[in-house]
C-alpha cells in the first residue's frame, strides 16, 4: 500500500469521530506518523481493551466492566427513582452535580426525525420489564434540552403515563438547543432540584 493510500485511510478513521472535520483527521493521522512506535501500540491496545472489557450494564446500559454497573449495584442508591438519559456521558455529568441518588437509564440515542431514528429504535425493553414488576415510582426525563431530546421527552411522558409511576422533566426550561453534557455542574444541579412534575 503506497503511503498515500494508508494516509489517506487513517485520515478517514479519524473523520468518523464526532467533531472532528476532515482538516482535523489529517492533522490526527499527521501526529500518528511522528509518535513512537511503542506509543503507537499502547494506544492501539487501549482502544481494543475498553472495548474488550467494557459492555452495557445489563440493567440500564451504562458502560461497564461488570454485567451490573457500579451505580446499579450501589446498595446506598434510591432503587425506586429512575433518571433516563440518552447517552452514558450523560450519567457522568449528572453524578458531577452530587444532586441524584437514584439510578439511571440510558436510551443510547434519541429519537430524531431528521436522522430517520424512531421510537422503536430505543432501548427501552429493560425498562418496561421494571415498570411492569412495578419497581419504580419516579423517573425523571432528562434528555437533552434540543430539538430531538424534546421529541424524546413527549414519547416518554406518553408511553410512561400508562403506569403507576410520577413523572418529572429536568427543569432546563425551554428547549435551549444544548446538551446535558455542556450544562455546568450548578445550572444542571438545580435543573434537578427543581424537576417539573409531570403526571
Ligand atoms: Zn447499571
């Protein structure tokens, strides 16, 4: 393979993370070319062991290296309150605020018209199981504040008002177009404290 090609190839890898455009690939695969061969390695291993050892949590897919996450098996959490969020990144910046102390779940997406993703492409099966054992009473929705988190919200409060259980919404207001991850610790603690009751 002539080093265009392989060059070319990498560059292309890099594209397909988030954020990066294709002058920032270049730039990533530019760097690879004058690390260390050792290093080379050891962040190729990296890459292959997180995704080797870590998998969804069987109860709420967060990321995990066990079957059960450490927040699920945390005997001190409120088992009864569930935060549902989209992604597990956004586990990682309600946990920041100190604010929860109930579990999660973690719909790995978000509904988006745009992008052709539909309800049926959540995860929410594990959840329902729990709703139908009746094992929750609160769950608190806190998709993003955007467009597509919005759309989430509404089919959750729908489907989720057929049982037994208080809804809330995360008090981030109207739709500010953000996303949990970039709220400031304070701002998304409060949003919390001050969840709107929904049925
Ligand atoms: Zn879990």
């Amino acid at each position: 393979m002539g080093f265009n090609k392989a060059f070319n190839d990498l560059a292309k890898s890099f594209s397909k993370f988030p954020g990066v455009g294709r002058r920032s690939a270049e730039r990533m695969a530019f760097y690879i070319l004058k690390m260390k061969p050792e290093e080379v390695k050891d962040m190729a291993l990296k890459m292959e062991e997180i995704h080797n050892h870590i998998k969804p949590c069987s109860l709420c897919n967060n990321f995990s290296t066990k079957d059960i996450c450490s927040i699920c098996s945390d005997p001190k959490r409120e088992k009864d309150v569930i935060c549902i969020v989209e992604e597990p990144k956004d586990i990682m910046a309600i946990e920041k605020t100190s604010r929860y102390r109930g579990l999660y779940y973690v719909l790995l997406g978000s509904i988006s018209p745009i992008e052709g993703i539909n309800a049926e492409n959540l995860n929410l099966q594990k959840l329902i199981n729990r709703l139908e054992k009746k094992e929750i009473r609160e769950i608190i929705i806190s998709t993003d504040p955007d467009n597509d988190g919005e759309i989430t919200a509404q089919y959750l409060i729908k489907l989720l008002s057929s049982y037994d259980v208080k809804i809330y919404r995360i008090a981030i207001g109207v739709p500010l177009g953000t996303q949990i991850e970039y709220i400031d610790s304070a701002t998304l603690g409060q949003a919390l404290t001050e969840r709107k009751a929904i049925a």
